[in-house]
C-alpha cells in the first residue's frame, strides 16, 4: 500500500500539463510510491482533510497560469491559509510561479515555487512536498526563509525522450509534445522565458511510439504541442528541416494503418509564417488531415515587429497564406490587439494586414494583449485600442472573417493589471522587497 499522497488541483487549461507532470511520474516510478488525486479547486480541503488519516505523508502540487488568478487567487490563499494550519506542504509550479515566483510565495501563500521544467527533478520536488527533503538540496525551488528569498537554479528537461508526453497507466491523454523552448524572444510571450530558448525535440521514434499508444487506445486524432510546428528537428531558427518531414512521412503511414487522422500545424500548435513556402504547403497537403492551419503574425506592422522581437515581416506573411490557400487550405493567422508599443500608425497597418489576408481567402484570429509575468512586457500596460479600430475588427468578425475571445481577454487583462496594483502579482524582486517592506510596517 503507498503511504504518500499528493493532491493535484485539476482542470481544462492545465490538464496537459498535470497529464505530462503524472507522465513524468510514470518514468521515475513515483506511483509506485505515491498516490495522485486529481481534484477540482474547489475540492482540495475537503480532499485533504479525508487523506491525512489515510497516509502517512501528503502534499498538495498545483499548476498556475497567470490568465486564470484573476478568478482563483483568493481561493488558493484560502487553501494555502488552511493547508499551513493543517501541516501539510503546497507547491505550485507552471508558467506563473516561473514568471512570479516572487507573488506565489508571499501573495498567494504558497511555501514553495518551481520554477522552470520540472521532469528531471520530480522526485525530489516530490519528497520536498511530503517533509522528506531540506529545500536547499532541491533544484528549481524558490522559497522564503528568515526574510531571505532562497532560490536553487532553474530546473530544465534535457531529454524528452525520457518521459512520456502524457500518462499511458492512468490513460490521462492530451496531444504529443514535439518540441520545447523557442529559438525566438517575443516580449508577450512567457515560452522563451519560462522554458527558455534552448530548443529541445522529441526524437521521431519516441514521437512514433506515443502516437501509436494513443490509435491503439482508442484515440483517433494525432494532435501536437510545439511552438512553431515547421522548427520541428532544427537546432538553429529559420529553416524547416528533414526532421519535419520524415516525420510526417512516418505518421502518414501509421495513421493509415490505425484509420486515424492527422492534425499538424493546428490547435495546439501554429506554424511561423518565414517557414512557409509552396513546396512545404503542399507536402503538407498531401500528408496531413486538418483543413486549417494557424499562422502567427501578431501584428501588420513590421516596425512592431521589430520591437516585439517578431523575427519575420508582414510580408512573410502574406507569401505564407497564398502559398497555404494555393495548396487547398484554410488559413487562420494570428494577432494581437493592445500591445504596448503599438501605435495609432501600427493599428492602422495591422488592420490593412488584416484586410489583405481576408482578401486572399484568410481569416483573422484575434488576441488581446496580456501583461505575463516573467516577460519583458510583465510590468507594461495594454495599449489604448480606439473605437475606430475596434469597429472594423468586429465588422470582420460579423462578415465571418475574424473571430476570437479578444474581448474576454482584454477583461483578464484589466484583472491582471489590478492584481498587480494589489501586490498579488509581484513580477520582480525589486517590487517583492517593497511589499515586505510595508507589510513590516503595518505590524
């Protein structure tokens, strides 16, 4: 019988992740050991409570977007407040305490943060979780100790090979991995800095060996995770490489051979738009089953391209949806409204962008700007969007050439901003030591 249990809180926007975290606990043998419990947030006190006479030792383990605190953050302080007078260890770790760790300590009460990728030191972070391990001797752990921030380096996965992308025991299924870390640094983004720009590939044949597990268990569509599906392979940016096409080659057959479908280059997955030519689009065509393709341009105006550390020009862009649309597919492209740096000059080109691509039979997928933590824009509020330009998007979307949650997100945006005017989100040690500083003297 496994003595040990850690609860898991669990939803849609993190199941990848708890399934890959559960997956690396496969590789290292933990459930052997450990007992998981994948509960809704809701749900961890009472869960915790019905455990602690059930198992000798007990954790809770939670993975943090920061999009989603606006609506959970005073619940997890609440969980935190109650699991420290129950005696039991809380973790969180994912992209926010990555990009926050700072906040997720002192605001969110969390005893530790992991920051970085955690599969090769999972089952130390465990055993710090379950009161086996000094915090010092674990990698990737931030705390606050003796009115000192301690932190042990950032963790990293060297190998993806060496963990599966998701948890085949528990049947916990989500799409393949392909590749991790970005060779470019867009200034929004929280991928290149949380999991740096050191791009790492799941080989062919461990890509073939997952896939072929999911048509075996009944799973008919071939999905992927990766920042830029046509970088797959490569160890330097700006080409597409073989790697990417015996892979595809590969899957083609065993797909076939399952009477399953294969996705690429589509949610959860986008391709960059320099890496699209006419040759490339119609293997594609010829090899995958999706009818869309996502390209990312986030927005029409190559100085804000620039400054956003983009890597590619409007124009690039353009060549990418008549080269995808000549190949027979439908091309969704990505931007982004209310970033920082943009101008009334670079929204106004951005919608002509926008135009021109519907022209070539596109479609606009819209975004809001989001202030992440760990970013290089972490600390920088939304641009003003104008009425005007507000406007014609939506005449987009009601022509059915644009679409998006951008209003949804631009309501988080303001949400996050407030929680950061609160000390919630602390972004930088600079602001942490100024919210110990007032803490101290209101005592």
């Amino acid at each position: 019988m496994r003595n040990n249990a850690v609860v898991m809180g669990y939803w849609r926007n993190i199941k990848y992740s708890v399934h890959s975290l559960i997956g690396a606990a496969e590789a290292h043998e933990l459930l052997k050991e450990v007992e998981f419990y994948l509960v809704s947030l809701d749900d961890v006190l009472n869960v915790v409570k019905e455990l602690r006479s059930k198992y000798s030792r007990l954790a809770y383990m939670q993975t943090l977007l920061t999009t989603e605190l606006p609506s959970i953050h005073e619940r997890l302080i609440q969980i935190n407040k109650e699991l420290s007078r129950l005696g039991v260890t809380s973790i969180a770790g994912g992209p926010h305490p990555t990009g926050d760790p700072f906040g997720t300590v002192l605001s969110l009460g969390f005893n530790y943060a992991f920051i970085g990728e955690v599969e090769d030191v999972l089952p130390y972070v465990i055993r710090l979780g379950l009161n086996e391990l000094d915090p010092s001797n674990v990698t990737g752990i931030f705390y606050f100790d003796s009115g000192k921030f301690v932190f042990n380096g950032k963790g990293f996965t060297r190998d993806l090979n060496k963990y599966p992308p998701f948890s085949p025991a528990l049947g916990l299924f989500n799409p393949v991995e392909l590749s991790r870390g970005c060779f470019n640094s867009c200034k929004y983004c929280q991928v290149p800095y949380a999991y740096t720009s050191r791009v790492r590939h799941r080989s062919v044949e461990s890509v073939l060996r997952w896939c072929d597990l999911l048509l075996r268990r009944g799973v008919r569509d071939l999905r992927f995770v990766t920042p830029d599906a046509l970088s797959y392979g490569c160890e330097t940016p700006g080409r597409v490489c073989e790697s990417t096409f015996e892979l595809l080659e590969r899957l083609n057959t065993l797909k076939g051979r399952e009477s399953g479908r294969l996705y690429f280059g589509t949610f959860p997955s986008e391709m960059r738009p320099e890496h699209v030519d006419k040759e490339t689009a119609r293997f594609l065509k010829e090899h995958v089953d999706n009818e869309r393709i996502n390209v990312g341009a986030q927005t029409g105006s190559d100085a804000l391209l620039k400054k956003i550390n983009r890597g590619h020009t409007s124009d690039d862009v353009i060549k990418a949806v008549e080269a995808l649309s000549e190949a027979g597919f439908k091309v969704d492209v990505d931007y982004i409204l209310g970033l920082p740096d943009d101008t009334p000059e670079d929204l106004e080109q951005t919608l002509l962008h926008m135009k021109e691509v519907v022209s070539r039979g596109g479609r606009a997928h819209i975004h809001f700007f989001v202030p992440l933590p760990g970013t290089p824009y972490a600390l920088s509020n939304p641009s003003r969007v104008p009425a005007s330009v507000r406007d014609e998007v939506l005449k987009l979307v009601g022509r059915g050439k644009a679409y998006g949650n951008w209003l949804n997100q631009e309501r988080i945006a303001r949400e996050v901003l407030r929680l950061r005017s609160e000390g919630v989100i602390l972004a930088t040690s600079e602001r942490a030591h100024d919210a110990i500083s007032r803490s101290l003297r209101m005592t």
